[in-house]
C-alpha cells in the first residue's frame, strides 16, 4: 500500500497490532496492488500479515496471517460492529477451533470517509473434493458451534465454511447469528419405526442433517418428508429455519 492508514481499536482486550495488506482474497485488481474500497456501502476481503506491537519477534517466527474483512459506510459498519462484538463476547470458546481466530475490529477515517475492519485468522486450505468427507466436516463444525449454544442462521451456505491445511472448515459471517440454549439433536433417519424423536430438537442442526447427514446424500427428499420437513412445498424452508 502507497499510503499509511491509522485506526482506533474500540476494543482494549486485544493488543494494538500492524497489519499490512498485500492484496485481496479474490483477487481484482492487477499489478499486485490492493484497491482500498472506500465509497460509501463498500465491502471486501483482504489477505494481510499482523505483528504486534511492542512485541519481540523470535528470528524463526513469522508474521500472522489473516483476512480483513473491510466495510465502508453508516450501514455496513453498523453490521461489522455487531459482527465484531459477537465475536468478542460470545465465541471465545469456538475461536480458532470452529470459527476463525480474531484479532480485532478497528474504525477509521480514509479519504474522508468513515471505514472499518475486523481482523481474522487467514483460512485458505485445499477444498475437501470428496462430498462424504466435506459433509461430515460442515456437520462436525455445526455440531461444535452448537455445544457452544450458538445459532448461526445461514449454515446452508456453502460460502460460510472455510477450509483449514489441517483438512479442518471454520464457519464465517455471524451478522445473523444468536445465542441459544441448544437442545441438541439426533441424526435423523428414514426408518422411524424405532425411538421416536425427542420433543424439543435444534432446528438448524435438523436443516443441516436433512442435507448433509449421512443418509441425505443418497435418501434426502424421503428423510426430509420422513421427518416432517417439506422445502419443496416451502421455498423459504432452507432461509427460515
């Protein structure tokens, strides 16, 4: 970047850091130099490397990758605030495990305009190609967000998994995400003619096993309709659950 940029961190639980940015997560521009976004409503992701402040850096060691996930505008800093705040008080026990890491949100002012970003762990591991396995690790990291009550809203959105080097998925973007008091759930299955299904059962881990469970790859509309759930009479089924 051509230009030096300061931010204010609202937040003082986590340490005052330099990110420099070396371009975007999807690539836009040409000549390797990021386009910093900054009318009014812009959004975008950009690939950095943090170092802290004040902090004696080991010879060996390397600075950290991660994602800035930028916003200009009233509106979409309103968004990325409440993002951020989520991320601060109610997914420190997920972070780094079935969320992405995070280092902290920042608000400044960039050729007049008013700007903020929220800094994350970089995930860019290989795509899983084979389906079974990608099934099972969506339904491994839903089932870790949930022990941690949390709600996401949008799991049915293939953009909201990330893949990890370890062969691990991180679940992104919580601006519809919300604690809940999750009762958990079963996987759900064609035969019924065993237990039945407890009362009270999560609604978005049923949506994600009526997709991604072991019998939905081969069996999905007669487990969904097996199990009382009916997206092809409800358009909206995957979007409101």
């Amino acid at each position: 970047m051509s230009k030096t940029y300061a931010f204010i961190q609202p937040s003082r639980a986590f340490p005052a850091a330099k990110v420099h940015v070396v371009g975007e997560a999807e690539t836009r521009t040409s000549h390797g130099a990021p386009l910093i976004l900054t009318y009014d409503g812009a959004h975008c992701v950009y690939h950095g490397f943090l170092v802290q402040s004040g902090v004696q850096m080991n010879p060996s060691s390397r600075p950290v990758e991660v994602a800035l996930k930028w916003v200009a505008g009233k509106e979409r800093i309103a968004r990325l605030t409440r993002e951020a705040n989520f991320y601060e008080k109610s997914l420190g026990a997920v972070r780094g495990v079935a969320v992405p890491q995070y280092y902290g949100f920042f608000t400044g002012i960039v050729e007049q305009v008013n700007v903020a970003c929220m800094v994350l762990e970089w995930c860019n591991g290989f795509p899983i190609d084979d389906v079974r396995e990608l099934n099972r690790q969506r339904m491994l990291t839903a089932a870790q967000l949930h022990r941690a009550n949390i709600f996401h809203g949008q799991l049915l959105d293939p953009r909201h998994f990330l893949p990890m080097r370890d062969g691990s998925l991180r679940i992104v973007d919580f601006s519809a995400a919300k604690v809940h008091q999750c009762p958990g759930a079963q996987p759900l299955t064609i035969d019924l003619t065993g237990d039945p299904r407890p009362a009270e059962s999560c609604g978005e881990l049923d949506v994600m096993e009526s997709r991604f469970g072991v019998d939905a790859e081969r069996h999905g509309r007669q487990l969904r309709w097996a199990n009382g759930m009916y997206p092809e009479l409800v358009r909206s089924f995957y979007y409101s659950y």
